[in-house]
C-alpha cells in the first residue's frame, strides 16, 4: 500500500523494506489462539462423542445456537490469565514476535472495545476480566518482543453480515459497524503493532479496506496475505504446511502444538522440543518464519506441556540462535543429515541424523571452506575439513570435547568460507545416510502432478485432526508418467531402494525403477482398506542396486502397468470424506541407503 506524496511515499516503501527485512530476521514467532470457545471445555450436549468440535470453531461444529453461546460466554471466568507470564513464556521460547486472536469467527473481541459490548471485557459477568489484549500487547512489548493481531475479517458466526452470521445486513454494512470500528482501535488504543494476520480472505472491496485501515495509523504494519484479494506483505502458506524446497520472497507457516488452535482439553498430542527445533530449522532453510501457536486453556492458563517444550526451545535458541535469527535460505533441499542455512560467509549445517563414520558430507560446495566449528563451543575450537569428490567431509570427532557440543535435536556446525556463496545443489549420494529423492526436486516429471495434502489422522482419545502436510506426486495413469531424477556417486557401492507411497486403488500397483542399465520391479501393495484409515503412506523395500561412481546417473519411476480410470480414484472413501479429490495411487520418496560406506585407501 502506497500513502501520501511521492516523497512520503518514497519513505514509506523503505521503511516497510526494513519492517519485513525485520520480521524475516526475526524467523520466529508465538500464535496465541485464546478462544471464547474454550469455555465449553469441548462438551456440547454429547456432540463431542459423535465428532471432534474443534476448540475455536467449536460454535460452528457444535451449532450452537447464538443466544446459547453468548450465555456461555457471559459466565466464562478466564481467573488465571497473566498477561506477564504469557510473556514471559514467549520470551523463554526465544520467540522474536506474537501474534494474538484480537477477534475469531465467533465475534468475540478479546479487547475493550466501544464498537460492540459484545467483548471480553463487557460482557463477561462471573468476573472482572481485563483487556486481554491490551494487557498482553504491552507485556511482551517491554520484553522486547514485536506485538501483532489476528483478526478474522470476513467470517463472523455472531454478527449479522458476517458470512456465517445472522441475517439482516449486508456484507458492506457488517464492515461499516464492526470491522472498520474495530481495526481503529487496534490500530489507535496499543501501540505499535507490528503484524495484521487477516483470515480467510476473499476477493472482493473488503480486503482492500481493511489494508488501507491497518495502514492508515500504522504505515510500516504487515499484513499477511490472508487478508484476501492477492494483498499482503508475506505469503501465509496453509495450516501445518512445510514446503518441501526454498521459496523465495517473504513467506511464513503457522503450526500448531498439538493439532488445534484453540484449546480443546481431549487433544493430548503435543509436539516435542525435537519436532519444533527441527521444523524451525527446515523452515528457516527454505526462507520462511515459522509462526507456533499455543492455545491456553479455559481458565487463561497456558498447557504445561507446551510450557515444557517451548522452554526447552528457547534454551536450544540461546545456544544456536545465530544458525536460526537473520539467515536466509541456501540452495539445497534437505540433505541426508538434516538442512542448511546461511548468511554472507557462513553456512550452518544442521546436523539431524548424526553420522555413523565421524565426519558429515558437505556435497556441492563451490567456496573455499576456511574453517569449521560447532556453534555451541565457545572456544570455536577447529573442526577438520577434506576435500573429496563430490564436496568436503567435516571430522565431527576431530576437535576435543565433541560430544558435549552435538544436540539431540539438533547439532549446528558452523563453515566458515571465502567470498559468495558457491554450491551445486545436485545430489550427491552419501554413503552413510539415507538418500531421500522427493518428487518437488525431480528434474523431470512426465505426466505427473504435485500436491500437498493436509492429511488427517485419527489420535489416540478417538478425534480426528489435520496432522502436517504429505507432498507428493500423483496422477499416474500409463507407463510414460514418470518421474526422474539425476544425482553423482562418488565411489562404488551398492544401496538398497525403498519407495513411500500410498495406494487407495483396492488392488496392488506395479512400478519399476531404472537406475542406469539396472531394473527394478515391484507390486505395491494397498496401503488404506477404509475410509477410518488415513494413514495413508507406507515404505516398501523393493531391491537394491549396484552403482559405478559418476558424476551423472539417471534415476526413472514409472508405472509398470497401467492403472485403469477407476483404479486412479480411491475406492474407499465415502462421499465427503478427506481424500475423495485425490488420486488412488501417491509416491511421496525414492530412499537409496547404502550397503555400507566404501573403504578408503589409507
């Protein structure tokens, strides 16, 4: 958005380059999701036994009368909020911003506002519940943590003329009397406000008014793309989604702990500190922010699981913050032992699997490496670099020590090196790790399309919830679909093949893989017999192979037989079940793991 004269203009655009040049330094944020459909405690009249209610949505799911759902919201007693300890928390996470639900699609503002009395503050009658908001915004903003809004702009289940809402006003009205109103008073009654998360956006006028609202009072807020109509200053991707390869301009995932936003107290499944590092870190490596969402529970008490967690989060990010704060995405994809970041003259390797033979391969690297450390050692002590074909190997046993500075989670090595960086991501195989070869980085891809589904999955306590997204490849129908990548081996080995796919089709399908003048060939079997079975993906041996060492193999899946029309559909699932719009048949990954690692001469 452009205000003002040229020259106040000129200043706006700068100072907004230096706002998202921030935010994506910053790398990191906390989701707040406080709901006032946590006061239901996921129970509705034994609906909960039927279907999972979904925490912040629970008014739609549930179809909660409104004058029932705004009873329930009167008696809500959120007594042990405190704004300072959530601020503490997200400061202990390492988190560089927040963003908190000012507004969700049930229309209750989480602030004191004089647009409506239907907010926390006035219309909640067992207490004297403050400004959430408020209180919160400038908790964290005195412990140096950048503030922002979700605010859902379109939907509103209370408010007539919010889709989902009552009759009796149009969509422009609706807007008028609430949305505009509001979005001053964000924008006008606290502070500096750094981010605007739109939801669920639409094309149309709205999104545009919104932006020039927000932006009115504060030039140099981000707005996220969710607002709607191609606007926005990062690209949301869709909830719990990683993209599978680096994406350029400034983009952001948001994630939650467990598989809601709000909370709902039968979701037990939370993440562990191992999967939040390692998510960061894969995000980072591609070029994006990673928001984490938390939703405190009924009585404004954040989980102590995800306490837990984000904790030990934030003590892995006091160590190794220089590896996740102010780098950008390298050329590589994942590598067999974890992902890479950088800034000018360094890479971070972030070591995931750590090597069986000592030293963690560095393929493609066209700079002159000039040293080698582990971030957590204060005394930087050197770490052996060798330069073999295909790329360098760093002696992670060389420096004395060593095991007190590798992570469970995640162990960062620092390479220092000359001038630009220079790498050829092409793959390399590595002898020691696993090889995996995804769709999104085949070279070429005949017949064949990508997608990312949302999977879904059954928990333990019986719910159903959107776990994170599979990538793959899909809509193979004869054997010229293919999918083909190219890769250099740098000794003689012999590497076993493994395939992850998912078959829905009812009956086996048969690939084969060529790798050079080699052919392997394979049933695989059916891997969803119900439509109450979503774990859809499983990984099959299906041979192995001998390679010569080269700097260009070629490596082809295909089918080896073709699938009929009804077989490409799945065969299972029921109308309006998840998956009815995708293929029957789904390759996820080529694994090449290596017999064992050649002998080196001495």
């Amino acid at each position: 958005m452009k205000l003002g004269t040229s020259n106040d203009r000129e200043t706006c655009d700068a100072s907004m380059d230096d706002a998202i040049r921030q935010w994506q330094d910053d790398g990191f944020g906390i989701f707040l999701h406080f709901s006032a459909g946590t006061s239901f405690q996921g129970r509705y009249q034994g609906q909960e036994l039927k279907r999972d209610l979904w925490g912040e949505w629970m008014m739609r799911r549930a179809d909660v009368p409104i004058p029932v759902y705004e009873e329930q919201v009167r008696n809500w007693n959120p007594d042990r909020f405190d704004a300072d300890e959530w601020a503490e928390l997200v400061k202990a996470s390492g988190a560089r911003y927040m963003v908190f639900t000012a507004k969700h699609h049930d229309g209750v503002a989480m602030f004191r506002s004089e647009t409506t009395s239907y907010n926390v503050v006035d219309h909640t009658e067992a207490a004297d519940v403050p400004d959430i908001f408020g209180e919160l915004t400038e908790a964290v903003r005195t412990r140096g943590i950048r503030p922002g809004f979700y605010y859902s702009h379109y939907i509103d289940w209370h408010a007539p003329g919010g889709l989902g809402g009552a009759e009796g006003r149009s969509l422009d009205e609706y807007a008028d009397e609430v949305v505009l109103p509001h979005l001053e008073e964000l924008t006008t009654r606290y502070g500096v406000q750094h981010i605007a998360w739109f939801d669920c956006g639409r094309n149309g006028p709205l999104s545009n008014r919104c932006v020039e609202a927000v932006r009115r009072n504060q030039p140099n807020i981000m707005v996220c793309s969710r607002v709607g109509n191609g606007l926005g200053d990062f690209s949301s991707v869709g909830d719990h989604q990683v993209p599978p390869t680096r994406v350029d301009g400034p983009w952001e995932t948001c994630i939650t702990m467990n598989h809601h936003w709000a909370w709902y107290p039968e979701d037990r499944d939370h993440k562990s500190a191992e999967d939040v590092i390692r998510m960061l870190a894969a995000i980072r490596s591609r070029g994006g922010n990673l928001l984490l969402n938390v939703g405190p529970d009924v009585r404004g008490r954040l989980p102590l699981r995800d306490q837990v967690v984000l904790t030990r989060v934030g003590s892995w990010l006091r160590m190794h913050g220089e590896a996740i704060y102010g780098v950008r995405a390298t050329p590589y994809g994942d590598l067999p032992w974890g992902v890479c970041t950088c800034r000018p003259g360094k890479l971070y390797l972030h070591v995931f699997q750590l090597p069986s033979q000592d030293s963690v391969f560095m393929p493609g690297l066209q700079s002159r490496p000039t040293r080698a450390y582990y971030l957590a050692d204060a005394e930087k002590q050197t770490l052996r670099i060798t330069a073999v074909p295909g790329g360098v190997e760093i002696d992670m046993a060389s420096a004395p020590g060593f095991a007190e500075f590798a992570d469970e989670h995640d162990t960062v090595i620092v390479v220092e090196h000359e001038g630009e960086l220079a790498a050829d991501p092409r793959p390399v195989l590595d002898h020691d790790l696993d090889n995996r070869f995804i769709p999104a980085l085949a070279q070429e891809r005949n017949g064949v399309s990508l997608r990312s589904l949302r999977r879904p999955s059954h928990i333990d306590h019986g719910t159903v919830a959107a776990i994170l997204y599979d990538d793959y490849a899909h809509g193979f129908a004869d054997g010229d679909d293919c999918l083909q990548w190219t890769f250099s081996v740098t000794a003689e080995n012999a590497f076993f093949v493994n395939v992850e796919y998912a078959n829905l089709t009812g009956k086996s399908v048969s690939v084969k893989l060529l790798i050079g003048e080699q052919t392997l060939t394979a049933d695989l079997p059916v891997t969803v017999h119900d439509d109450r079975d979503w774990c859809w993906f499983r990984t099959q041996r299906i041979g192995h192979v001998k390679l010569d060492e080269s700097a260009e193999h070629c490596m082809t899946l295909a089918l080896a037989e073709p699938l009929d029309e009804a077989a490409r559909i799945p065969s299972c699932l029921e109308d309006g079940k998840p998956g009815l719009d995708h293929d029957g048949f789904m390759i996820k990954s080529i694994i090449l793991k290596s017999l064992a690692p050649p002998v080196r001469g001495n």
